[in-house]
C-alpha cells in the first residue's frame, strides 16, 4: 500500500509567514544595497569633478608639466632628500 503524504494547513500557514518574513527582510536590505550605490555613484562623480579641478589648477600653473610628470618629479624628490628631523641621519 502506498503511503500518501499530507501537509496541513498549519504547516502552509507557517512557511507562508516565513516566506512573506523573508521577502520584507530581503526588500529592506535590496533598499539599503540601492541607497548605498546611490551615495558611492555621487562620490565617484564628486572624486571625477575635484579631479578634473585639481588638473585644470596644474595645468593653469604650470601648462608645460604633466600630472604623470609632477608625481614622478615629487617621488625623485623624496628619495634625494636627506633624514627629517624625526629620522637619523
């Protein structure tokens, strides 16, 4: 004989809730996920902005002088000069 397997409707009431439990968490934190990609969008377009800023600055200053070519002329600085005053000599 074959055994029939049964769910009661106490049992579908509880996964129900536990679904519908699931579902809100799960859209409270695709809202917080959507918020936080939001604000880091915002900060890349600010970052972009005071990027450009600081190039058009260096090009104003000194047009002659490429970004790539200030930072490597401020690494060979760094490495002739001599110990600070916190460091030994």
């Amino acid at each position: 004989m074959k055994k029939e397997k049964t769910v009661g409707l106490l049992e579908l009431q509880k996964e129900k809730a536990k679904l519908e439990g699931d579902r809100a968490v799960l859209g409270e934190r695709l809202q917080a996920l959507k918020a936080e990609s939001e604000k880091s969008s915002q900060q890349l377009i600010m970052i972009a902005g005071a990027l450009q800023a600081i190039d058009h600055l260096i090009q104003t200053v000194d047009p002659e002088t490429s970004l790539e070519e200030q930072v490597e002329a401020d690494l060979n600085l760094d490495e002739t000069h001599g110990p600070g005053p916190d460091e030994e000599k």
